[in-house]
C-alpha cells in the first residue's frame, strides 16, 4: 500500500542529529518503498522524491517560532490530502505521535538535576518553570494526546513508554515501541583492538546533561590506580568550565577535546569504550552506535537505550553521580579480553536494529492506521 505521508521538522538538514537526522533517514527510506513523502519544514535541504513544504515562521522569541510552526502546519497540511501525518512532539495536527524528547515535564526534572552547583540548579529551576519558551513548547507537544487527536502512539524506547503512560494516563493498547535503528555499514568494529592505553569516548552536544562532569570525577578516582587511559570528548559542547574542573584533578594529560567530527564512525572505532553516563536520553543513538561499532558501552538507566544494555555487552548503572560504581567499571574494562568479548555481543544485539527494521516497523504502524485497523 502507497501512502501519502506527512512529517514535520523545524530544521530538515541530517547534520543538525538527533530527530533531524531521524526524520531526513526515515523520509528517504519511505521514499524508496514508494511513498509520496512531504516535510513541512521552515529550513531544509533538498532530497530526492522528498516534497519540501517551507512554513513560514516568527524566528525570535523562540516561543513564537515555535508556535507559529505548529499553527502554520496545521493549516497548510490540510491542503495535501494525506493518508497519514506523523509528528514529533512540535505540531497540533497529527494522526501518528512519535516523540524524541521523552515527557517534557520529566526532562525538565532532569535537566535541572544535571547542575553541579546549587545555586545554578536552583536558578535553572526557578527559569524553566517561569519560561514561556517551554509553556508554549510543552501545551504543543501534549495538545494532541490530552484531546484525545491521535491515532497512535509511538515511544522511541520502553522507559518513554512508561514515562507517557504515567504522565499522561494513556492505555498501553494505544502505543508502540519502536526503537531507533543504526546504521550498521558505516558503524562497525575495527578489524584490530586499538592500540594503546584504554581509550574512553563521549560523545554528547550537550555536556553536562550527558554527565561528563560526573565522568570526569569518576577518572579521577580511576587515576588512583592507573594513570593508563585517554578520554576522548567528541562534539559540539562548551568546554569551558570542564577545562576548570580537568586542572582541578590534575588530568590534562588525560583528556582531549576533538570538537564535532564528520565522520564520527572513524572515532568510534578508535576508541575501546563509550562512557555516557547521562542524566536523560529517550534513547541515544550514541549508545547504538558504539555498540554497533563493537564496544563495550557504560550508561545510567536515564538512557531509554539502556534496555538494550545487557550484562554481558555493557554496564548500567543508576546514576551518573554515582562515582564509586563509575570508575570500578572502568577497572573492569582495563581487561582486553573482557572489552573484546562484550564488544563481539554489543555488535550482534544491534544487527537486530537496523535502520531498515526501524523503517519496517514505522511503515507497518503507518499502513494500518491508514487502514483503520487494530495494530497487533
């Protein structure tokens, strides 16, 4: 069955990540099983067989950009006769509802949880709750669920789905759990272990939400014992106050900053571990991602893509303060055998979450709601 499908992404452009770069991988997979597929977008770049609906938006304050996105899609999506509209968390009109961000609210809680000092947690606290950024944000993202205008929907990871179901009080028979897929060609193990000192990886936009901080602390303990590791911080965050806190505990020699990398695959396989230990994911794709690669991954259970973590492929820990349990798994992981084994496992699990599975499954949700038929 041919669909006309509608998405909608602010930013339509696969360098932005997260759910940009989700959203231009799943509209040029749907356009190649032979969807007519249309991206309402303020900015994007042009895709083949890929429709480019351009809305108008009030850029500044980011509150009106926001709100006159979600108007102005509900307005211009009734012009296309589409079978079926999936959104993200950042329109009104929708039939199928799939968020990235997790519940807002519980994000919000964790954000605020993610400041070491006090008083900056507390003013964090104090500005989110009196924002009207995210009022406006989050009554757009909730709109189409607290009135009941949706067909399905769609949770990236179990911990969003009982996050949702918990929040907003939906019944399980109304959602799908459908988890990020990874592209498992251009992620994959190094033909040889790395050489040298244990080579440790983060990977974030935002650092101190993914828990480098804690991280570092962690290294500092683990530096007690051996001085041989290198950690590796790769993307877009302020290094600022981390450079502050790295003098502090004497690991200059220890850390290095690689700034954003466009082709992050080659870092990955570099390394020997990924050390995320957020303080919130809906699920990381830098956590698929490093397990596709072939390496042991460490995360905290506020990481939806935890659930794919086993024992025998990674560690979970509660979390990211935690710093006792942090730095004795990286004990553990000192042992090249140990890392070689879990690495093997990590890579087996996500040949099963291929970006192709992720695409079958979005489509099969897809057809039957278009259908009107009870999804299994």
């Amino acid at each position: 069955m041919n669909m006309k499908i509608g998405l909608a992404i602010y930013n339509f452009d696969p360098k932005k990540g997260g759910a940009e770069r989700y959203t231009f991988d799943l509209a040029a997979a749907l356009v190649k099983r032979g969807h007519e597929v249309f991206v309402f977008c303020a900015k994007g770049i042009e895709t083949p067989g890929v429709t480019l609906v351009r809305l108008y938006t009030i850029p500044f304050p980011r509150w009106l950009r926001s709100l006159t996105f979600a108007l102005n899609h509900k307005r211009q999506v009734r012009r296309f006769g589409l079978d079926v509209v999936l959104g993200f968390g950042n329109t009104i009109k929708l039939d199928v509802y799939q968020s990235h961000g997790g519940v807002q609210r519980i994000w919000m809680e964790r954000e605020i949880e993610s400041y070491d000092d006090l008083f900056e947690r507390g003013l964090k606290a104090f500005l989110l709750k009196f924002s009207l950024n995210q009022r406006v944000q989050q009554w757009i993202a909730e709109y189409p669920i607290r009135r009941n205008r949706f067909r399905r929907i769609i949770a990236i990871s179990d911990m969003v789905k009982r996050h949702m179901m918990g929040h907003f009080n939906v019944s399980e028979e109304k959602m799908d759990v459908v988890y990020n897929g990874v592209d498992v060609h251009r992620f994959h193990p190094s033909e040889n272990d790395p050489d040298g000192p244990l080579k440790i990886l983060f990977c974030a936009g935002n650092f101190r939400l993914k828990g480098l901080s804690p991280l570092l602390f962690a290294l500092a303990e683990l530096a007690k014992e051996t001085r041989s590791f290198q950690l590796v911080v790769m993307g877009r965050g302020r290094r600022e106050r981390y450079n502050k806190i790295i003098a502090s505990l004497n690991l200059q020699d220890n850390v290095t900053f690689l700034g954003e990398r466009a082709q992050p695959e080659t870092v990955y396989r570099e390394a020997h571990v990924l050390a995320h230990p957020t303080f919130y994911d809906a699920c990381s794709l830098t956590t698929m991602e490093a397990m596709a690669s072939g390496i042991p991954t460490i995360t905290t259970k506020w990481n939806g893509a935890s659930a794919l973590v086993a024992e025998d492929d990674g560690y979970v820990i509660d979390e990211p303060r935690n710093i006792s349990e942090l730095s004795s798994v990286f004990m553990q992981l000192l042992d090249q055998k140990k890392r070689a084994s879990m690495g093997r496992r990590a890579r087996l699990k996500m040949e099963q979450y291929t970006i192709e599975r992720n695409t079958d499954e979005i489509e099969r949700i897809l057809c039957a709601v278009c259908e009107g038929k009870t999804i299994p």
